[in-house]
C-alpha cells in the first residue's frame, strides 16, 4: 500500500492519540489491549516498536522488546481491517524483523491466539515455526531465525562425554532426536565413569519392548537417580574439584524426572549446558511434523527449525549422510572438529570418551567449560 509512514512509537504519541490506537486493538477481541498496556515498561521497547500510519491516521503498530541477548519478542501487531490486504501487514512483519535483527537479535519470537487460525496462517508461511507448548494453553509460541543458524542433532544421551557438548556449544539450536527407536547397549542410557580399576558403566535401568522410541522408555526402577549418586561419590570423592561440583550434580540428578528416559537425559544436558555457559535453543524431534527417514530426516529437520541454516554433523556422520542433500535443500553442511582434549585426570593413561562428569569433577564447572572453547566446524 503507498502513502503508508512508518514511524517510531513514543509514549508521548501513545497518549496522545490512545483513542486511535485503542481502536486498532480492539479488533482482536481475544486480547483488547488497553493504554496500561501500550504503556507497560519493557526492555527496549520504544527503541524496537513502530506505528504505520497512512493517511495521518494510526493504521496499524507492532510492540516489541528484548527478552534476552539474542531474542526480540513482538508483543502486538495491529493493522486495522480496512488496510489489509494490499501487503502492508508483509511489510510490517518485515519491518519487525529488521529491527531485531538491527538490534543484534537472533531469533523473533511472539504468542497467537489458538482460535486465530488465520494469524497463525500468516506467520507460518513468512517462516515463523511453532515451538512446543501447552496443549491446554490458550497462546500458541512461534519462533523465526533472523540469520542462517547452525543445527545440531542428536538422540538425548545420558550424561554423555564432552564431545557432545562440543557440539551444543557450536550450534544456535540442538534438535533431541527422541521419538527415534531406543538401542540396547548405546549411550542413550549408559555412560562411562572412571573407577579406580579404569572405565565403568553407569547404567540407566530401563523397561523398555523391541521397537519402542526413546520417549516411550521409561525407568524400571525408581531408586536409580539415588544408585548413582552414591556410585559417582564413590568414584569421585577424592577428585580435586569433587566438593565444589558436588551440589550442582546432586541437583541435577535429584530434579530429574520420572517419565521417561528421554525427558531425564534432555533435562540432564539441558541442565548440564547450563552450568557450562552454553546457550542454545534446544527443541525436540517429537515437537516437528516430520515424514523422513534417515539423512532425509535431518535435512526435514534443519529445513523447519532453521531455512537456510548450516548442520552440524560429527565425523562420524561420513558413513551414511550426503551433503549434497543438504545442498540441494538449500542448507549448509560442515562437519564438527573436536579432539578430545587431555588434562589431569588422575588415569594413566589417559582415557578419553567418559561422561562430561569426569571432567567437571577433576576441573570443575568453569575447567570443564574451557574444554569445549577451542575447535570448530568445516565445511
């Protein structure tokens, strides 16, 4: 539509013209917003939102603010029935994103109402994807990335070693593949700890039937959490920064649910990560609409969570994944560079591949974190 200015939004012109602005809102009966709204404090709001107004008239506004370093969320956004239609609520949205993205934001992020399947529509197709949440919640949260990201994707591991979080630490967003069929014997329910003998299991007890995913396993014994805690005392004890990580690990292990395995292992690394200084956006295969298998599954992945982004794929992923199918999807691939790094460990000799613990309790949080700051990833 011409003639349509876009023009910050002050608190000044809010109060001077609340009768045109609450007229926009009120065409969203679910959510009538009031001038106690509009004028509600909010980190970077009046930096981030803009009115459109056509005409001399109020015909439409977006409020955004800051929800973390590299988030922005867009609170409102109003264009009044008789200017819809004609692109202007495209142009907005763009607009909105040009803002965040100017203000160093990496992700978009707003709430639609579960009966405005319309709205939902709009966002859906200008690359907005649904995020997990509530079924009983009355708000739906979508998310758009504002910059090719990178993408990792792994089965939720138990307490895995420190090459998995290499990978959390390179990557904008980490896909739990946990609606995938559980394996007897891997690491999603085992890991090993150093015992004065050398490695040793420590080992999830599990209920689980031939062909069950991940999420559909749940613990056979309620005691577990409390077993290894007593085991990894035992083990770690005299381990030099074993009374300062102590309390983090108890948590961690005492918080973790019940349900299933998967939920213990994504809360496990999502906690882990945490105290690790990662951030990541962490989402789970179960939360996708996804009809592929194999390689053309991950592909489906990183096309919904991240277009245009850039997976990242271990070594190990040469022996059955195609690049070129990532390319032909418009998507990047590069492989993730980590050697195992050696520090004191108290073993001779040395043993690579045990749980990230094992580093955490010789070094500590911010020793076990400074692993993971060196290598990268290749194309």
């Amino acid at each position: 539509m011409s003639g349509a200015a876009f023009l910050p939004m002050t608190a000044e012109d809010v109060r001077a013209r609340s009768p045109e602005f609450l007229a926009v809102a009120r065409d969203q009966a679910y959510d009538n917003w009031t001038l106690e709204n509009f004028l509600a404090d909010l980190p970077e709001k009046w930096s981030l939102s803009f009115v459109v107004e056509v005409a001399g008239q109020v015909a439409g506004y977006a409020v955004l603010s800051r929800r973390a370093p590299d988030r922005v969320h867009l609170h409102h956004f109003m264009l009044a029935p008789d200017h819809r239609g004609g692109g202007l609520g495209s142009r907005m949205l763009a607009e909105a994103e040009s803002r965040a993205r100017a203000a160093g934001a990496r992700f978009l992020g707003l709430k639609v109402h579960c009966s405005a399947a319309d709205a939902r529509r709009f966002y859906l197709t200008r690359g907005f994807a649904m995020l997990e949440h509530d079924p009983q919640a009355a708000y739906l949260p979508l998310e758009k990335a504002l910059a090719p990201l990178a993408v990792a994707i792994h089965q939720p591991n138990y307490l895995p070693w420190l090459g998995y979080f290499a990978k959390i630490a390179r990557a904008d967003v980490f896909v739990f593949l946990d609606d995938v069929q559980f394996s007897k014997g891997s690491y999603t329910n085992r890991v090993q700890i150093l015992s004065p003998k050398g490695p040793r299991w420590l080992t999830v007890p599990v209920a689980a039937h031939l062909g069950d995913a991940i999420d559909r396993v749940p613990p056979s014994r309620p005691d577990w959490a409390g077993a290894h805690l007593d085991t990894l005392r035992g083990m770690y004890s005299s381990a030099p920064c074993f009374k300062a990580a102590w309390p983090g690990v108890r948590a961690l292990l005492e918080s973790a649910p019940a349900a299933d395995l998967a939920a213990v292992n994504m809360h496990l690394v999502q906690e882990l990560a945490g105290l690790l200084g990662l951030s990541c956006a962490f989402r789970k295969s179960s939360g996708l609409a996804l009809a592929s298998s194999s390689d053309d599954r991950l592909v489906e992945i990183v096309s919904q969570v991240a277009p245009g982004g850039t997976y990242i794929s271990g070594k190990g992923g040469a022996k059955y994944q195609d690049p070129a199918k990532f390319a032909a999807a418009g998507l990047g691939f590069a492989y993730l560079d980590f050697a195992h790094p050696v520090y004191a460990q108290g073993a001779a000799p040395f043993l690579p591949g045990l749980s990230v613990l094992d580093a955490v309790f010789h070094l500590g949080w911010a020793g076990a974190a400074a692993l993971l700051a060196g290598g990268g990833a290749h194309a």
